[in-house]
C-alpha cells in the first residue's frame, strides 16, 4: 500500500482494505501525471487572473509541492491511487485515507480528456460500496463553485458544513439497502 508521497505504508497491509476498481497505487514514476493532473486546472485558474502562462506553469508546479507535503501531513496513511480509463490508460487519481468507521477522499481528479467517461463515478462507487460493507461514512470536500458537486449530489453525498469557499460533504449508507 502506498502513502501519499508513494512511498510503501508500512503500518497498513494492503490485505486489509478492499482493492478500488480499475486502479494501481501510486509509484514515484507517476508523479509526472500527478503534476499535470493538478497543473491542468491550476494553471489556467492562475492565468485568469493575468498572471503569465510561464508564471503560472511554474507556480502551480510549488503549489503542487505544497499541497503534496500539506496531505502527507494531514493523511500519512492515505493511499494514492492511479485510475485507468476503460481503455487502461492512467487518467486521473484518487487520494483516499482509509479509517475503520470513516473513510475520506481526500482528492480526486481526472485528466481533461478521461473526462465524463464514468471514472470518477466507478471510483467513488466502489469507495460506497466497501464503506456500506464495512460500515463506514464516506467524507469529501468541495469547492461550492466545481462541477463536480453535481456528481457527488447526485452519488448520494449531502452537504453537512458549508462556507464560502468548501463544502463538506457525507455520504452514509441507507440501512434500507
């Protein structure tokens, strides 16, 4: 199992969590690809603003560094995974921290041309389905203003804090089910 700088966890058998659906752990090599994942978004963000695309190329690059070193901190434990497309290609990431009584996706991106092919989708459904086995909530958090709350709206997922900038964000399984 890897840690969110892709590095072996030692205190966590990979045995113990169930596999998420059409993904590996994260190695050292995919760091190219988590570096594009996260600049694709950020550095047209920082160019709307005026700042020069070169600029903004290099300072998406140390914000990355920051925010990699920012969830080693707050998740040590958690597994950064690679999501294939259907076709097997590396098209995005899940960042997952796995409690007993809670798990939390801590990011997840797909890269701009793997969207809308269900990746997301068949990720964070596979997270519902272990947690509803488990039991265990599921947690995330939000934007108010990314596209992507629709999806998870639409999964089942329920805003419990709101603020200008981020929503938290729960989903629990329906003892019904």
């Amino acid at each position: 199992m890897q840690n969110v700088s892709g590095h072996a966890d030692p205190l966590t058998p990979k045995e113990t969590w169930p596999a998420i659906a059409c993904s590996r752990p994260a190695t050292p090599d995919d760091e190219g690809l988590l570096l594009r994942l996260f600049a694709e978004y950020r550095t047209a963000e920082l160019a709307r603003f005026g700042i020069p695309w070169a600029a903004a190329e290099k300072l998406a690059e140390l914000q990355y560094c920051g925010q990699q070193q920012t969830y080693l901190q707050r998740y040590p434990g958690a597994e950064n995974l690679i999501l294939f497309s259907e076709s097997g290609k590396a098209a995005g990431r899940l960042l997952l921290d796995r409690q007993p009584d809670c798990w939390r996706i801590v990011d997840i991106g797909i890269l701009t041309e793997h969207r809308r092919q269900g990746i997301a989708t068949r990720a964070i459904r596979a997270c519902q389905s272990s947690c509803r086995a488990l039991p265990a909530r599921l947690e995330l958090q939000v934007n108010p203003a990314n596209p992507a709350r629709i999806l998870y709206e639409r999964l089942g997922f329920r805003v419990v804090t709101a603020t200008d900038v981020s929503l938290e964000m729960v989903w629990t399984a329906d003892p019904e089910s």
